[in-house]
C-alpha cells in the first residue's frame, strides 16, 4: 500500500472569477469542508501517513494548514505564474522517493476513487465514465487498456476509453522518467503538464488505465464545475455514504 501522497496546488483559479478571489481553488468549501481538508481526511483514511503539497498561489493559506497536521508539509514552486502542473511536481523532485498517489487540490470525489488506486498495483491512472462536465481531459489505450495517448480535442484520438480524473498511483521509476523528460523541456518552456509528460513516459512505460464505473467525482475549474458540485455532485456523495453506512469524521490529524 502506498504512504504518500502528493496534490497539486499551485493554480490561481482564474477562471472561477468572483468565486475565487481570496484563498486558492482548494480552500473552497463544499458542505462543511473545503476540498483539501476532505482530500486530507480521505487520504488519511486510506493509508496514507505523509502528504507533500506543491504551492504557489496564497501559499500561505497552505503553510498555515500544514502547520495544524503533523503529516502534512508544502514544497513552493516560485514560478507558479508563469508555469503548469508538471513544473510544480517538478519542484518537488528532491522530497520524494517513493511509490505516490498524485491529485488536483481541485477534485471533489468519493472514496473510493482513493480505495480502487490503493488495491492495484504498479502505475495506474484513475478513469471514469463520461461526465459530460466540460473541459475533460479523454484518454485513448491500446487493445489491453495502457495509456497512448490524452486530449481535451477527443476528435485527435482514435478511440476514448474514459475521461481523465486527475487522481494516478506512480511508481519512484515511473516518477523519474516524467522528471527526466520535463527536465529537457524546462530548458525552453516551462508550460508542460502532467498529462502531456505521462502520454511521453508512455512510449516506453505500460501506464495502466483503470475506468471506475459510476464513479461520482468532479473537477473545479469555473462556476459551471462549481455549481455542479454543489448541487449534484456532494449531495450524490453524502448519499452513497450513508447508504454504505459510513461514519463520516473530521479528525484527520
């Protein structure tokens, strides 16, 4: 079982407009908690015993949380305005050394898109069904269901076997082909994401695909996302977690 986790944090949230003003995307708050105390808490309870949050925007409002858990510290990349995803992962290079479960401070899901990545094995990332949600991110394997490639254009792939969630389980080898390839990159652009370095690690890694059927789970990135969230998304969650009969507890410390 994988120990540590690392979310990514350093976006702005620019396209949440009026929404997002003062704390970055995940300080919003859906129900009683914003979405990265529910990742904490949901990481926590699926083994998870050290999280690494790469910063940017009001990095601040990150340190002071990690300041209150004990398994929690914050690793800041320092051209966060001017970069994407893989540049903030990139920065933390140096603090990880092991297998990790990588996610988006953005993503409101249930538990079980943690539960179904802790119970494989090797590099697999996180799939579902279509969302018809806007912006997704569709994911093109071959005949035994390995990554190939990833668009938000679907008409450049020729097959979709899911939509990209944003949660994946890297092995440290894995890890190292993705900062190697960004490094060479970085020497020219530092706008490189982590879906574009994957599809490149592919060519010569087995990235396993896994689809989650009827996985309830969205991203936040405009008030669209957000109204969805709300209205459909956290209440379809707190209803299939008091029809399992879990106990749902803030403690995560």
């Amino acid at each position: 079982m994988i120990s540590t986790a690392i979310i990514l944090a350093a976006g702005s949230g620019t396209r949440l407009g009026n929404s997002l003003t003062d704390r970055p995307k995940g300080f919003m708050k859906i129900g009683d908690e914003t979405l990265i105390e529910r990742s904490l808490r949901l990481l926590r309870a699926n083994g998870i015993d050290k999280v690494l949050i790469g910063t940017g925007h009001l990095a601040e409002m990150y340190e002071a949380l990690a300041s209150r858990y004990d398994f929690v510290s914050c690793v800041y990349s320092d051209a966060y305005a001017t970069s994407d995803s893989m540049y903030t992962l990139y920065q933390m290079r140096d603090h990880i050394s092991s297998d990790v479960l990588l996610l988006e401070s953005d993503l409101l899901y249930e538990d079980r898109a943690l539960t179904s990545l802790q119970q494989s094995t090797g590099d697999v990332i996180l799939a579902s069904e279509a969302s018809r949600a806007g912006d997704e991110v569709f994911i093109q394997t071959d005949a035994d269901g390995y990554l190939v490639d990833m668009s938000k254009d679907r008409s450049t792939l020729s097959s979709v076997a899911g939509e990209l969630v944003g949660i994946s389980r890297l092995t440290s080898d894995t890890l190292q082909d993705m900062f190697c390839f960004a490094g060479e990159r970085f020497q020219d652009d530092l706008n490189l994401d982590n879906e574009q370095t994957l599809v490149a690690v592919a060519a010569s890694r087995k990235l396993s695909i896994l689809v989650a059927q009827n996985l309830i789970w969205c991203e936040i990135d405009d008030a669209c996302h957000l109204k969805r969230a709300t209205q459909h998304i956290y209440p379809a969650i707190c209803a299939g977690e008091l029809a399992d009969g879990k106990s749902i507890t803030r403690n995560v410390r």
